[in-house]
C-alpha cells in the first residue's frame, strides 16, 4: 500500500507548513498563554487559506478531501503545537455531523464555520466507549422545541460563537442534540487545563436545541465520532513525537561536553534513536488506522486499527518526551525554551485517548469477542 503524499496533500502541506512557521513562533505563542492558548488571527488566516474546510465538500463551502489528508494537515499543525482548537473543532465538533442528511441548520452553519466565523464542538465527556448510562442531560420537547437541561464538563471554545452537540436523555433513550453556545440559559465556568487552554463546565437550563440523531442510531453515531477523534489524535502525536525528536536531535548536535557535541555519546544517541524508531512505528501504526477508517465496509478491522494506533500512541508520546526531556537536560524545563510546550501537547494527547490501559482492555474485549 503506497502511504506517499498526493500532490493535493504535498500543497497543502506546504502551504500550512509555511502558515505555522511564519504564525506560530516563540513570541507569539508566549502572547496567548494569557488567552487559553488561543490564537484568533492564526484561526482567521487558517479560514482565509481554506484549510478550515479540508473535509468540507465544495457544496458546503470546503475543498472537498478526505479523513486522510485532514489528518496529513493536523500533523503540521502538532508539529508547531498550533494554539487553535483544530482537533476539538473540525475533528470532534464538525466531522461527525458532516454525513447527517436533513439537516436545515448545518446547511447555514457550515458555510460560517469554513470562514472562521463560529466553531462547532462537543460536549460528550460522560460518554466513555460508547456507553451511554451516564448522560444525565435530559432533553425535553416543550411547545415543539426541544430544551436541554444538565451539565457539561470539559467543553472547549464554549466561549466562542458557534454551536455544540451533545447527547441527553430523551423519552426514546439518549439522542444527539445540537445547542447554540451564545443561547440564554447557559452558564459557564472556565477553567484552564495544563496546556493552558481554556475548557468550560456548561450548565443548561432550558436551552433551545435541535435533534440531530435519534436513540436507535447515537450509539454508532459516538462511535464513529469516537474512532475518528482517536485517529486524528494519533495523527497528531506522530506530529508532536517527530517535533521532539528533531529538536532533541538538534539541540545535543550544538551542545558540546568535553570538547565534542553530547550527540556523539552512545547513551544520547541511542535515546534519540529508539525516538526516531517510536516516532516511525507510530507513523505506520497510524496510517493503516486513518486508510481502514476511511474505506467503507470493515469496520471491526478499522475499530481494531484505531485502537491499536492509540495504544501505541499512548506509549510513544510518554517515552518520546521523556527521552527527549532527559537529552536536554535542564534546559528542557525552561518555560523560554520550546519543549515544555510539547510535552503539554503530549500529556493532553494521551488524556484525549483515555490511556493505555483503558484502550488495551477495550481491544482485548474485541479481541476476545470476535
């Protein structure tokens, strides 16, 4: 199977790879810490580009490529850690609801999403493996509107305009419902994970909402949201891993002790070395995910392949920056040297995929069953 950039892909890479070099440096990032790591201009410039609407088709305002080359472009973006919300919003937020048919409110609501006008996230935190016992929002239909009542934890660029989807409980069962962020009856409360990017606890009352999948399909709805935010995530780690490794690599060929550089010592260089061999195994691990998720057909192959790659990036994104730390010695520490920030975008990565043990225990059950 050839893995090879297409020559759509190799532009668009280019061209974010340009973006994020000329964006997203040092001075820069250190300017919206104070922001929940949050760069509007980037965001707006990532809009004018197009690269907002990757896996949007040509009809609802995007370029029309596929699961694949999103994933090609969430890769760069990691490897600068991009301060936007690229894996909440076009990943989590829009890429589910994007195959939903009779939808009126997306046909207005896409268009403003690839301009950068509004996001699109989710609130799915109480949803773990697709079990739905624990969604405790209830969902009611009131003079032919449906209103939301609960609390959602953990809900990113809530404090944007857009809109967010979530599940709640209903008379049917636990269906998909679709709520304006800026709607009357929201309260938020902000808190700042270790990234520093801000996430919200989101407490509805009564919020206007539409029903965008019924009881009978959320399961498989969460589902196929869940593998592909695991994929795009892995992604995004191989991008982090390979960040690491090259600024390792960099920086202890400058470095010099006793009279040559550290990246001669045998203990240095095979440190760096099992770096390069985690980062690429990661890599392929990662793309037979992203191909078996994006073929039709198999999806227990594809469920397998997802989790696998997960696994696998759990443990690579812990050893990878921890090696790397270890090279850099105290260095690696100092919040004026880059390589805090990746070993942030690391941690956050592995909390995105649950664990290791947790996604080991959901593939043994697949693999026992099956």
């Amino acid at each position: 199977m050839d893995f090879s950039l297409s020559a759509t892909q190799q532009q668009l890479t280019e061209l974010a790879t340009r973006l994020f070099t000329d964006q997203a440096t040092q001075p820069r990032l250190r300017a919206v810490d104070a922001t929940g790591y949050h760069d509007a201009e980037l965001w707006t410039q990532l809009a004018e580009t197009g690269l907002l609407g990757i896996q949007l088709t040509e009809a609802q305002g995007g370029v029309g490529e596929d699961f694949e080359t999103l994933c090609v472009f969430l890769e760069r973006a990691a490897q600068a850690v991009a301060p936007v919300p690229l894996l909440e919003v076009l990943v989590g937020g829009a890429l589910p609801v994007l195959a939903l048919d009779n939808v009126p409110v997306l046909e207005t609501l896409l268009p403003k999403l690839v301009a950068g006008e509004v996001v699109l996230t989710s609130a799915t935190a109480e949803a773990r493996q697709t079990d739905l016992l624990d969604v405790s929002t209830r969902a009611e239909l009131v003079e032919g509107q449906w209103r939301l009542s609960g609390c959602k934890h953990r809900v990113a660029v809530a404090n944007l305009p857009g809109v967010c989807w979530t599940l709640a409980r209903y008379t049917d069962g636990v269906g998909v419902f679709l709520f304006d962020l800026q709607s009357a009856g929201i309260e938020r409360q902000q808190q700042t994970t270790t990234t520093g990017e801000y996430v919200f606890t989101l407490t509805l009352q009564d919020v206007p909402a539409n029903l965008l999948v019924n009881a009978a399909a959320t399961p498989a709805f969460v589902d196929n949201a869940q593998l592909h935010l695991f994929a795009a995530a892995t992604a995004m780690a191989v991008g982090v891993c390979s960040a690491m490794t090259r600024m390792g690599a960099e920086y202890t060929s400058e470095r010099e002790q006793f009279g040559r550089p550290i990246a001669t010592f045998q203990a240095v260089a095979h440190a760096l070395a099992d770096c390069h061999i985690d980062t690429e195994c990661l890599r392929g691990l990662m793309e037979q995910a992203v191909s078996r998720l994006s073929q039709s057909g198999d999806t227990a192959s594809a469920t397998e392949a997802v989790l696998a790659a997960s696994i696998y990036a759990c443990e690579a994104l812990h050893r990878v920056s921890h090696a790397v730390q270890q090279v850099h010695g105290g260095t690696g520490v100092d919040r004026d040297y880059p390589l805090f920030r990746y070993c942030l975008m690391a941690k956050k990565l592995e909390m995105i995929l649950g664990g290791q043990s947790a996604l080991i225990a959901r593939l043994g059950v697949i693999l026992a069953n099956g």
